[in-house]
C-alpha cells in the first residue's frame, strides 16, 4: 500500500439531546463508535467549570469566532472539552476503547456529532479543538467533524443507554502539548479553510455530512442561538 494512499476514518457518533424542552442546559449525551464501544452522560452546561484563564466556555467561543484565541487558549478548551466528554467512567472507557481501536487500525478520527432541538448552545462550541494527552484529535490528514440537526419536530434517536448526571471536576493537569508547529497549524487551518462554501439554495446550519471544513465554521460559531 502506498505511503500517501488514503486511510479510511474511524467512524464516531455523538448524540445530544434533551430530557426537558424547557431545560436547555442539561444535555444528554451518548457517545459510541461501530465497535461496541459506547457510554452516556448528562451535561449541565451551567455547571462546567471556567477555562485555566477564568473564561467560560460561552466566553471562549465568543472570542474563538471574533478570531481572538491563540494556541494556548485553543489547546486548554480542547482539553477542558474532552475532560467534560469524558465525565463519568462508562465515558472515558468509551474513548479509551475508540482511540484503542482507531489506533491498531492506524485510522484518524470522524466524528458525527447529530443535535437534537434545543442543543445549539452546546452544537456552536467548536468540537474541532477536542484535545487529549496527545494532542489534537482531529489534526490528523483525513480526520473530521461534521454536525446534523434534527427538526424541531423531531427527537433525536439515540442509542438505550441510561445517562448518568455527573458533576464536572476537571483534572488540574495541563496535559501534554502538541508536539510540532506542524501538528498545532492543521487544526487552525482545517476550521479557518475559506473555501468550499455552502452551494446557494442550501441551509447552511441544516446540511447533514458535510465536513469540518466544508462550512465557515468561524460564522457558524458566531451565529446567535436562542438560549
């Protein structure tokens, strides 16, 4: 096989939606690969610890789509995001089991992350940034993200898997960093990418598979959601 042929990506899926229509910061989460590999928390947005620099997460996006975050700041949300995706145990043995997976198959990571209604709060945070103990997820060649949104009059259909309500206590720990500039650019270059722009006619925040850097995602990121 050549060196530079293309590496098919591990599939993961990402569900949010919500028990109550009228409680928009509780969030219930499933996550699971096609592996077997799946787990499930509850995440109240109101109670997420603030960033290393005092910002909340509503904070750091704000100023990530005005262009006003650098690599420091993108690395500590990545971090701060994946602690809160991993909350409780059946969650962290969900990603330890896809990075086991992807890892002996030597695929990168493609994430599709489907919000029910009511979840733009959480579908605005840039998921990109998701950063381990090794780096960025998604920094690898071939890696992506993509976001689908259900109608509102539809519930999104997730896996039966019974949420448990967890209340976040990051880890102190800084992690490791990325190791090259290299490493560090991909991820700003994938989200930052101008082209390739919505084709006319189609709803921007509706458009199901499309990838990472296929929108402007910085736009997306500044659009104003209802609370």
């Amino acid at each position: 096989m050549s060196l530079f042929a293309p590496v098919e990506p591990h599939p993961i899926f990402l569900f949010a939606n919500l028990d109550d229509s009228s409680i928009r910061h509780r969030v219930q989460l499933v996550l699971r690969d096609n592996h077997g590999h799946q787990g499930a928390l509850e995440l109240d947005l109101n109670v997420v610890p603030p960033l290393p620099d005092g910002k909340t997460w509503d904070e750091f996006q704000r100023a990530y789509a005005s262009n006003d975050t650098g690599d420091a700041q993108h690395q500590a949300f990545g971090r701060h995001l994946f602690a809160a995706l991993s909350g409780n145990a059946a969650m962290r043995e969900t990603w330890q089991g896809i990075h086991s997976a992807s890892s002996a198959a030597g695929q990168p990571l493609a994430l599709t992350a489907i919000f029910g209604p009511g979840t733009e709060r959480l579908a605005r945070l840039p998921l990109e940034l998701l950063h381990d103990d090794a780096g960025f997820l998604f920094a690898r060649p071939d890696s992506a993200v993509r976001r689908c949104f259900a109608h509102a009059a539809a519930r999104v259909r997730i896996p039966a898997v019974t949420p448990t309500a967890v209340r976040l206590g990051l880890p102190a720990g800084r992690g490791r960093s990325v190791r090259s500039r290299a490493a560090r650019g991909s991820v700003a270059r994938a989200v930052r990418r101008p082209s390739d722009r919505v084709p006319a006619g189609e709803s921007r925040w509706h458009r199901p598979s499309a990838r990472h850097h296929a929108l402007p995602l910085r736009a997306y990121l500044g659009a104003r959601f209802p609370r």
